[in-house]
C-alpha cells in the first residue's frame, strides 16, 4: 500500500514516520494529511509540526501498550 494512502488511513492515531536523509519521527500524533497543500500536520513533543508529503519515506502505527 502506497504511503500516502496509509497516512489518510492512519489520521488521529500515534505514527512514526521516516524522513528523507535518514530522519525519523519515532513517536507523534497524526492530525491531518493535506494532499492539496501536499504536507502532514502532526504534534510532537508538545509542538505543531508541519512536514512536506514529498519528504516522508514510509508510516507505520505506533502501538501503545496497555496498562496492566
């Protein structure tokens, strides 16, 4: 499945994302993939982030683990 069909799928939820050069998001909030304006909206470590779509590599969900 194409990445950017996985980010839509993926919105609202925890992701990591890998970044061209090598950078990684190991751990962010998905808030809002914007095709038209071609860029991701995610929140990490407390801040808005805005990434360009072109710049994201591959997306994966983050799976919390459950309090025992």
């Amino acid at each position: 499945m194409e990445c950017r069909q996985r980010l839509r799928e993926l919105q609202g939820r925890i992701v990591g994302l890998a970044l061209a050069g090598g950078e990684r998001i190991d751990e962010c909030h998905l808030i809002s993939v914007a095709l038209r304006r071609r860029n991701v909206w995610a929140f990490e470590n407390g801040r808005d982030v805005f990434i360009p779509l072109e710049t994201i590599r591959d997306c994966w969900e983050v799976v919390q683990p459950r309090a025992a």
